[in-house]
C-alpha cells in the first residue's frame, strides 16, 4: 500500500509533466522552455554535460527552485502552487554523498522518518526494512563517517524511501563509486521498481548506467531537450542500430559525453569521501 | 497527526538529530567553556579589584557573572550559521528543503538545539560563580527562569546567524561577518558594565540590543540580591517577540542557500 497516495487526479498515467519549463540567472538561460513527461513506474534518464541545465531541472522539479517560465507537474501537484505536496510524494538523492557522518546510518534514517512525519509506530519498523533492503543493517550502528561511499549512497536511497514515495530524484547516483558498489546501486534501484512500482527519475553521464537502467532518456544541451526517447530509437535514430552510447550522444549534440566532467564529479565524490573520514 | 503536532515534530527532530551529535562528540563544549571561565577569573577579578565600574550595591564580580553568561550564549550561538553552510555543501540542507518540512520548523529546530549547547555553558558558568562566591539564587522558579532565558537567548542569536549565513553562503564571508558583529554586540550591551555609566549614544544602542534584555533578565534570576533594571515582563517580551520575527524571516530566506 503506498501510504503516500493523496486524494489526486489519478487519471495521470504521466506521473511527471513539463510544459515550456524554463529557468534564467541574469542573462543565463540554464534551462530552455522544456517539455517532457515520464510515466508511472518508468526509470527515466537526463543525459547531458555540466551546464546543460540537469542539475537546475532537478532542483525545479524537487521545489527547490523556482522556474521562471513555465510549468511543471509531479504526481498531478503543480511545483509551484502546491510545492509542499509535491515534496510529500517525492524522495531526492542529490549528487554529493549528503549522509551525516557525525550520525549512525540508523540516527541519519530516524531524522528522516520524523521529517516525513511517519507515525511513530511505524518510524522502527520502516526504518529497518529500509536498512535491510540496502544491505547496511550490520552497518546501522556505525559512525556514517566509516562508512565507505557505496554504503552512503545506499544509505542516501534506503532514507529517500523511507516514505515511499511514488517518485524518487537521482543526481548522478554511482558517480565515483568503485564498479561493485555500482552495480550494488544498480541492482537496488531495479528493485526498488519492482518491488514498489517507484518512477525513477535520474541524470547521468554513464553510457553503462543509462543503458543498465533506463527506458528512456533525454538529451539535454544548453538547456534544450535534443532527443528523447527509449535507447534503442535513438540509436536506430542515428542510423546505426549498434552506437554506442557515445556516438549517439555526439550525434544528437554535436559534443563528447565528457569524461573531463566525469572526473571531476569523481573527484569531488573523493573529497567528500575524505571529508566523512 | 494535528497540522501543529506535525510542526512540533519535525522541529524536534531536527533538534533531536543536532543533540545526538553532541552526545557522540561533546569535546567541542569543553573547548567553548574556556572563555567564560577566563573572563570570570581574570577580568572579573581585575576589574573587581580596581573598583574601577560601579555597580552600586552588587559585587562587581556578581554583576560580571550573568553578564559573562550571556556573552557564551552568543558566541556559542552566533558561530552556528557555520554549520549550515557546511551542510549545504554537502547536500544535507538540500534534503531538508525537499521534505514536506515547513522551513521554520527547520529554523526553529537548530535554534533549539544551539539553546542545548547554551545551557551546557550555564552550567559551567554557575559552577565557576559558586566557586567565586557569587550570591546565587537557587530556587527552583529563578533556575527556570534561567534556563527560559538561555534557550530564548540562543535561538535568537543562533537564528540571527542561520539568516546572516543564508545571505553570505560561504564559509569566509560568515567568519568574517561573524567577528565583526559579536563584539559590538556584546560592549554595546551592559554585560559588563552598568548602562547608566555609558555615554548617550552608546545608551541608545545598548536599548536596541536584544542581549542587553538577556542580561538584564539573568542579572535578575541568577543572583540572589539581583534586580531587573529593565523589567522581566519587558526582557522575556523582547526575546520572545525578537525570535519570532526573526524564525519567520529566516524560513523565507532559507531556500536561498542551496541557489
């Protein structure tokens, strides 16, 4: 039962809609009059460089940016007329590891489980299972700053689930993970589909990931959407039924996928890793 | 859940959450409780001494004491925008800013939890004044009172802080601004000497000085001979009145941080 179910317009089969979504700093246009929708249950990829406005998408569609043009619907909510609602359905995990290292991972989930106002009762139990689910119960008592980053990333997924929400935010979810706890990541979030029909909404810059994870994907560029569809339409898209995710990214924009960006994402990761100790 | 339950809740938990990490870490008090004690034993003793600022009938040393509290309770309170800038840098604010949350609630949760470090420096506090012979109140309803006062105290201030951080957003600037406003605060105020002595316009500020109603509200609690110059009704409805307008301006500005 997804206890998260307000009394909405459930004739929405698109649980996330944008129309003409646009967002300006001064004379910057970060995100340009974007249009798109994602279904129920659909883990749904925003591929593109730093600066081609994911990250401003993100934070609009979290309520925590207003847009300056255009609109925006998550669950059936308007993100800026009924933003608290929106927050009350949605779970965000932003790009940096965010967990509290001078917490233990069960302390970080327990302030989460009373910010969403889960009845007392239930805050244990959902915890636990939370924990369980992303394999850190052993870990639950310990110090967040021993934690290593593929643990704090699960812990960051088991604690925007706590309240189930319908959909759930991913920024650059394994970025300067080591392979194994990639693919720890990649499993969970597969399940989490499949255990609670959760929309995923996530950025990337990682061929392997999008093509691991998502049934379709945006390109973004300065802004703008330049294709979007499943994978393989936009592969077919490019003429060549086997591009790599690469070529097709190239095609589409005209740039590389960045592997410099990529770096210096898994270098601040690393920072962060230094900073939780 | 009622919509006021909720909001108590959610303050509490972001309370809750900021006093468990001082449980796994108290060091930091032991460091912060070096500044009262020394001003207490060395200025305090110094000035005392020399008779050098009147305080009619009260000891200097015993009009020292509270004023010496409330200057803990501000620096305690007034570096504590540090920490969420420090938490935005690491996406935690942006976390909360996502939860159906009200903003003043978060507000008012951190602001409660700076009065639970402020009172871990009354307590050192008290224990040097006995040591020195203060003339302490001990009933039940001035302990009260007391700790009413530094929770007030350090929620205004800490308050004052979170808004001054969501302006600056980042780390030096805050340092900066930080020094450059607790001073004036704290000589603009009569912790350390009485406002009668102060020339006119020093006596002006001191009046628009909400620390001055903090001390002026302790001097009247803490000690057993001690008076309100102010008034206690007009001291708490200062506080009171102060936080309050700040909470609400500061759950405006909050979202500001994570631009």
């Amino acid at each position: 039962m997804n206890d998260a179910a307000l009394a909405r317009d459930d004739r929405v089969a698109d649980v996330l809609t944008t129309l003409g979504l646009t967002r300006r700093f001064g004379h910057l246009t970060a995100v340009d009059s974007l249009t798109l929708s994602v279904g129920a249950g659909e883990i749904f990829g925003l591929l593109g460089r730093n600066g081609a406005g994911k990250s401003t998408l993100i934070k609009m569609l979290t309520t925590l940016l207003p847009p300056t043009a255009g609109s925006a619907r998550v669950g059936g909510y308007d993100i800026v007329h009924d933003a608290s609602r929106v927050r009350a359905i949605i779970g965000y995990v932003p790009q940096s590891l965010s967990a509290d290292g001078e917490l233990t991972g069960r302390e970080n989930l327990a302030v989460f489980a009373r910010l969403y106002d889960l009845p007392r009762l239930m805050r244990a139990q959902r915890v636990d299972e939370g924990l369980a689910f992303m394999g850190l119960t052993e870990a639950a008592d310990t110090m967040v700053r021993a934690y290593s980053g593929g643990m704090i990333r699960r812990l960051e997924i088991a604690q925007s689930m706590l309240h189930r929400p319908p959909v759930l935010f991913l920024d650059e979810p394994t970025v300067g993970l080591d392979p194994v706890a990639r693919e720890a990541v990649w499993a969970h979030i597969r399940e989490l589909r499949k255990r609670y029909g959760t929309t995923i909404v996530l950025t990337s810059h990682y061929m392997d990931e999008v093509e691991q994870l998502c049934d379709r994907v945006a390109i973004l560029r300065q802004g703008r959407s330049v294709a979007l569809g499943a994978l393989a339409e936009l592969k077919a898209g490019t003429g060549d039924p086997a591009a790599s995710l690469d070529a097709v990214f190239a095609y589409f924009t005209g740039d590389a996928v960045e592997s410099g960006a990529a770096y210096r994402e898994t270098s601040l990761t690393r920072q962060d890793f230094q900073r939780h100790g | 859940m009622g919509a006021i339950a909720r909001y108590c809740n959610d303050a509490f938990a972001i309370a809750d959450m900021e006093v468990r990490k001082l449980r796994h870490d108290p060091g930091e008090l032991a460091t912060r409780a070096i500044q009262p004690v020394l001003w207490l034993l060395v200025f305090g003793q110094v000035f005392a001494h020399t008779r050098a600022i009147p305080t009619g009938e009260v000891a200097y040393i015993d009009f020292l004491a509270p004023g010496i509290l409330a200057q803990s309770v501000l620096f305690v309170a007034i570096f504590y925008g540090i920490s969420v800038i420090w938490e935005r840098d690491l996406g935690i604010v942006h976390k909360f800013l996502v939860s159906p949350a009200p903003r003043t609630a978060l507000v008012l949760g951190k602001a409660l939890s700076a009065g639970v470090r402020a009172l871990s420096q009354a307590v050192i506090v008290y224990a040097v004044a006995l040591v020195m012979g203060v003339g302490m109140d001990w009933s039940a309803a001035a302990l009260a009172g007391v700790v009413a006062l530094v929770v007030l105290g350090a929620a205004l201030f800490s308050t004052f802080s979170l808004i001054i951080a969501c302006v600056v957003k980042t780390r030096e600037r805050f340092m900066g601004i930080g020094q450059v406003l607790t001073m004036p605060l704290f000589f603009a105020s009569n912790a350390i000497y009485p406002i009668a002595i102060m020339p006119d316009w020093l006596k002006w500020i001191a009046h628009v000085n909400p620390l001055t109603y903090e001390v002026d509200g302790l001097r009247a609690l803490m000690l057993e001979r001690g008076a309100s110059g102010l008034g206690l009704p007009l001291d708490f409805a200062v506080l009171t009145g102060t936080l309050a307008l700040l909470v609400l301006c500061c759950g405006r500005m909050y979202p500001r941080i994570v631009v």
